[in-house]
C-alpha cells in the first residue's frame, strides 16, 4: 500500500469555531468570543465588550460541548484513528492568569478522549489554536507581552501532565506562520487595539510591526519550552509544528516575479518553519528586519531555548496555491488567511480559493527536502454552500472530488518520498468558518442544522463524503 501501516486518517476542529458552550462550567472569555460574524462582502468586526444584542458565532458554535459523544460515535464509525481538536484555553484558565486550573474544565476534555478511546482514536490536540483567553490580551496586549509566556507554560504543563495517558500526539500553535502579517495580530497572537476593528486589512504603525513580530518571538520561545517540558513529562509524546501551508508560484519568468516568489516563500513558509524545525532564525531574517525597520525584543539565553525546543514533526494546512508578481496591477485571489495573485491555470472555489492538488504534492516536497522530519496534512477541505436534494440527502459530490484529488497528490508525495504521517481533513463536522464566520460556508463531512445567524437544532446528519471517506480509511486510502 501506498500509505504506511498506522497512517493517522482522521479529522479536525477548532474549539473556538466547533465547541460552543463559550461561558458554562466556569469557561472565561476568549479572544475569538469578542469576534462577531460576518460574510465575504461584511468582513468580521471584534468588540472590546461583548454585546448582549451582537450575535457572536464562537458561543455555541456547533455546541460540541453537549453533542460530543455522538459526534465522536460518527467519527468512530467512519473508522478515524485521529481527531485534531484544540483545548479551549480559557476553559482551563479562564483569564489565563490563575494559578490553579478550571477543574471542570479538565473534567471535560478528560471525558472527551475517553469517548475517543471507545474507538481507538488518537486525539491530536492543539494546545493554542486561536483561542487565547480575554484577560491575557487585555493586560498584555496579547503575545507582545513576555509575561504571557509564563501563563502558557503553567497551561502546557497542565495539559501534558493531566493528559499524559490520553494524549500521544500535540500541536503547539495553529498557524503559527499567519504572525507574520498584519491579519496574524488578533487571531493568531490576540494583540488589542482600537475597538470595533475588522479582523483582516489592519493598517498598522511602525511600533504595531514590532510588537507583532516580538509577540511571534514569544510564541517560538513558548513553544520551545513547551516541546522541551512536554518531552520531560512524557518521552513518548510526539510534539509538532503546525503552519499555513500555501506554496507560491512565480506568475512569470520575468526575474523580478521569481524575486517576488521567493521573498514571499521564504516569509510566509520557511520563517517560522526554520525557527520551530531547525532551531534558529533563518539566514534572511536579519536583512528582513533590517529593510523593514523591524525590531524584535528577545532576551539572553532565547536563542538556547530554541535550539533546545525543536519539534518532532511538522504539520500544515492546505487549501490552496497562489501565484506572486512584482506588477501591482495583476489580479488577485482570495484565501487562507494568506492570498496572492490569481493563477489562470486553477479553478476556484465558490468563495475564490484556488484549488490546486498539485500543489500539495509539490509543498509536501518542498518542505520533506528542506527539513527532512516526519510530515503531517492536518487541514484541507472544501468550504462549499451544501444544499438539501430532493431526496433529503447532502449529495456532495464536488467535496469527494476535492478530497480525492489531493490524496492522490499525497499519495505521489509518499511514493517520491516524502515522510507521511497522516492526513486529518478540515472540519469533519461543519463548524463556524474563522475567516468569514459564516456557517453557510460548510466543510463537514457530517452537516449541522445551524446557520448564519444562529438558527438551528443542531441536528447531524451524513453526508455522501462522510460514506466516501470511511471506505477510504477502510482501504488505507486505496480505494478513491
């Protein structure tokens, strides 16, 4: 076969965008519960102050919360042996700052992976995926401030030592590489500003930039020390990476269009891989921060830190391909939290990502050749407008054919080469999209009765991809 005995087939979530249940048993404020939904045309908006009469999708989301031994009972019987999901900060330290954990909330992720061993699924739990509670981004202005490292420390270290039976593989950050630009500041690393902002398009000062990228400094030295503490607990843990994958295409040979692709891979895809893969700031990060007026605030021994708190293993998501041009007039496409200039050669999805399953197979290269570590696909998905049929059935042909498309393209990654670890697709169930809040924008294999403005009896129901998928697990992805 193709793909190695024990490859991790699976599916993954986000607490913030799947959980719900966003103030019960003891759960404080996270940043993504400031943030209001919104559409492709009405971009997100995020509040200071929670507004009674504002809708905001992260409280309930898809209420996870009270729905999760069924979800997982649909997830075991598509034959999953992984589920990425996240820790809800907050549910465990509800402003981040207390010195002992919400007991409840342990309680519940505790009972959470006993459903998943019922099926023998292993949970892959991102530690920090967007949800950094309120009380650290008010009074630190988020990861720009040093002291935050402590606070995620003392959380890591619960979570490994009141895991360390239940939990094998770990995450450290979502999207680590999303700090890098100016839409990382409030999802990724929960730096405060003027209220009402929208969540993507911020304008910031030349003093913002560098908090930005310092409070990216903090999260590699968080992370560092956690892969180094989380390896003290429990040897047998395996600690990843997680990073916006999105390769980049030179949109001609014109010198200048190659220059601009390589500037934006070594930016977008090699920075904080270097730093969490290798141990140390890439070799073009000085002269980056030198033409950008950059400057990071680090301290005596980060550079040991980093060098000690290399990760195991590196994990992406994948949902598209751009293309990069130094003419500032080419069209554009929209994305992933990153986007580009429009490839004439893909197709696009009904919200303009550009599909391109050659593209994962040529990243899953890149990356193998550059760092040589175990990898692992653990987003990748098709948001799409799923519509009933007539005979009250989701036929969701066009997801099968994204998802079979881009297996195929891992499955010529592995047969060149590559190191593979397993492949969790984006959004089993249907969740809250991060980047528009919408739920009409759906993912899941298994459809939920919610909708954009909140509407719904959170009823589950399977999809034709949901059959697809268990007879690709079945057959250790043979069978497309």
């Amino acid at each position: 076969m193709t793909f190695k005995k024990g490859f991790l087939w699976g599916g993954a979530t986000a607490a913030n965008q799947f959980e719900g249940g966003w103030n019960e048993d003891g759960k404080g404020a996270s940043v993504p519960d400031h943030i209001r939904g919104g559409t492709v045309d009405s971009p997100r908006l995020w509040d200071r102050e929670i507004d009674p009469e504002v809708y905001y999708p992260s409280h309930e989301a898809v209420d996870f919360y009270h729905h999760y031994k069924e979800d997982i009972a649909l997830y075991g019987e598509m034959g999953f042996k992984c589920f990425r999901l996240s820790v809800n900060w907050s549910r465990i330290y509800p402003t981040g700052m207390e010195e002992t954990p919400n007991e409840k909330g342990l309680a519940f992720y505790h009972n959470v992976f006993a459903e998943c061993r019922k099926y023998n699924i292993e949970p892959l739990v991102t530690i920090s995926h967007y949800e950094l509670p309120w009380g650290l981004s008010e009074k630190y202005n988020g990861w720009a401030g040093r002291e935050v490292i402590g606070h995620f420390m003392r959380y890591a270290e619960t979570l490994f030592n009141e895991y360390r039976d239940e939990v094998r593989y770990w995450l450290t950050f979502n999207e680590i590489n999303n700090g890098v630009q100016s839409s990382g500041r409030i999802l990724s690393l929960g730096m405060t500003g003027i209220d009402h902002k929208p969540m993507f398009g911020i304008q910031e000062t030349p003093e913002e930039v560098n908090d930005r990228f310092t409070a990216l400094h903090h999260q590699f030295v968080a992370s560092a020390l956690a892969v180094k503490k989380g390896h003290e607990i429990n040897p047998d843990f395996q600690i990843g990476m997680m990073t916006i994958g999105h390769p980049v295409y030179a949109y001609t040979c014109n010198p200048d269009d190659v220059k601009a692709m390589n500037d934006e891979m070594n930016l977008r895809m090699y920075f904080c891989a270097d730093v969490q893969v290798r141990g140390h700031y890439p070799y073009f990060a000085k002269r980056y921060f030198e033409d950008n007026g950059i400057t990071v605030r680090t301290e005596p021994g980060d550079e040991e830190i980093l060098k000690e708190g290399k990760v195991d293993f590196l994990s992406f998501s994948y949902y598209m391909s751009s293309a990069s041009s130094a003419d500032p007039d080419v069209t554009k496409a929209q994305g992933n939290m990153f986007a580009g200039v429009k490839n004439p050669y893909l197709k696009a999805s009904e919200w303009g990502w550009q599909i391109d399953p050659k593209g994962l197979r040529i990243l899953l290269n890149t990356f193998y050749a550059r760092y040589e570590v175990p990898l692992m696909v653990v987003e990748n998905g098709l948001g799409a407008v799923d519509e009933r049929s007539e005979d009250g059935r989701f036929h969701d042909s066009y997801r099968i054919d994204y998802m079979r498309s881009h297996i195929e393209a891992m499955a010529e990654a592995v047969k060149d080469g590559v190191d593979l670890m397993g492949y969790t697709m984006w959004g089993c169930t249907d969740l809250v999209s991060a980047s528009t809040g919408e739920m009409k924008k759906r993912y899941g294999l298994i459809y939920v009765d919610k909708h954009n403005d909140g509407s719904g009896d959170l009823h589950r129901e399977r999809k034709d991809s949901f059959y697809w998928y268990k007879k690709v697990i079945a057959s250790n992805g043979e069978e497309l």
